[in-house]
C-alpha cells in the first residue's frame, strides 16, 4: 500500500474561505508542513497536530520532508496558500516523486488570489484573463516582459502575483511601464492587500495610479481590459450582453 500525501491548496487560509474536503483532510491529517506564515494562518484549532516547516527558499526541503514523514507512516498534509497548482508546490512535488515509488500523491484545490482577490474588487476577471508573476526568483524578467507584452495585446484582463518585495520594490511600476506602451492611462485597475485575512484593503484605481502605488507580497494587482469600467466602486470586466437594449423592457 503506497503512502498518501496530500498538497492541499488552503486558500487565504480562514476556515470560511478553505474547501470542506480540505478542512477534512488538514483534520484527519498526522502532520501539517507549509510555510511557517501559512500553519500560523491555521490557528490554535491545529495546533495539536505535528506542524513542520523551512525557511523560505527551502521549498525543495520542504517538500522532501513531506515524502520523509509520509514513508514513517504518517498521514501527511502539505499546505500552500491559495491553490497549490497555482505557483504553489504541486509542480515541484510530482518532479520528485519519482524517487519516491511508495508514494502517492493528491491535490486538493484551494481558492487562488485571483479568485478571492477578484470577488473583493467586484468582477474584474469575468472575461478572459491572465495570471502573470513579477517574481524573477524563478522566471527571467525578459521572459515575464514578453507575458506582459502578450496579455496587453491580446486583451485580457491581467491578475499580477508578487507584485513587489524589498528587493523588487520598483517592479510593479516597471510593469505598468511595459503595459502603458499599449494601454491608456485610464485603464481601470484595482489590488487587494491581506485577502481574506486581517486587515483586508481593496482599492480601485487607474492604470497611471497604480503606477506610483506602494504594495507588498501579500497584494495581488488587477488590471482590467477594454472592456472593464468601474460601477459604483467596483471592478467590473463586461462580457458583452446587450444590457442597455433590455432597460425598460
């Protein structure tokens, strides 16, 4: 019988925004390992179980220690925020079971910040959209350029992950000057900071604005497409309904 490990996306990691079958699972499971922001994410409800962690960028570690518990016998649950097959360790994990033959794996999906993040804003991403990092941790900045580049000239509405940190503080700004070569200055653009968790802060603003923004890791960006207008505070991205020709009627 081969030993389970379950990836399980947590969501922003509330207990009210994470799935019942990975509430389920994060219960019925021997040990926890994540990040150590997202078992502290988990509370005291948790705190019984055996919680493991690295520091970041020992992500491979990590998941190393998932196969090490699971082949003592454990039922292991492996925790990232959001979905774990959206830039969470998923990936990562199946390239190294292959060196663990007893081993089998299983991801439950969570909710990503695009989605939570979107619901915050209104409807930003009721159209067709994309997600783009503006990490260079792991992807060269002319690869994430060329995304950038992409995403405007196709339309979509575009979801930024890690917008910013201490040592990319300016990358955000360098983003929008990439998208201001082919979007207006009004484009109607949003973020949200801490979804889902304390201190939640949503904001509605134009592209140009979001340019001289001040965000952190913990914020995902919203920018809308030609289609996008703001409605009483909120995001919205139309998907072409003929609503005007219905008034009245």
């Amino acid at each position: 019988m081969k030993h389970k490990i379950y990836i399980v996306g947590m969501g922003p990691g509330a207990e009210e925004m994470m799935s019942g079958q990975a509430y389920r699972i994060l219960k019925e499971s021997d040990t926890i390992i994540g990040y150590q922001v997202y078992l502290e994410l988990l509370g005291e409800e948790f705190a019984g179980k055996e919680l493991l962690s690295t520091p970041m960028r020992k992500e491979i570690e990590r998941c190393l220690l998932c196969f090490e518990k699971a082949g003592e016998g454990k039922k292991v649950a492996f925790i990232c925020s959001g979905d774990a097959g959206v830039y969470g360790m998923a990936s990562l994990m199946y390239e190294l079971q292959k060196d663990y033959p007893d081993c089998e794996l299983e991801v439950v999906p969570g909710i990503t910040a695009a989605s939570s993040g979107a619901a915050c804003l209104g409807a930003p991403i009721n159209h067709d959209f994309c997600v783009i990092s503006l990490s260079d941790l792991l992807t060269p900045w002319e690869t994430i350029e060329k995304r950038l580049r992409a995403a405007a000239a196709g339309d979509f509405a575009i979801v930024l992950y890690n917008p910013s940190s201490k040592k990319r503080a300016d990358y955000l700004k360098r983003a929008c000057d990439i998208l201001l070569e082919n979007l207006e200055e009004t484009r109607p653009c949003g973020y949200v900071e801490n979804i889902g968790r304390e201190g939640t802060k949503t904001e509605v603003c134009t592209l140009s604005e979001l340019r001289n923004c001040q965000v952190n890791m913990f914020t995902t960006v919203f920018i809308g497409n030609s289609q996008t207008v703001v409605l009483d505070g909120k995001l919205v991205t139309k998907r072409g309904y003929e609503v005007d020709s219905r008034v009245g009627a």
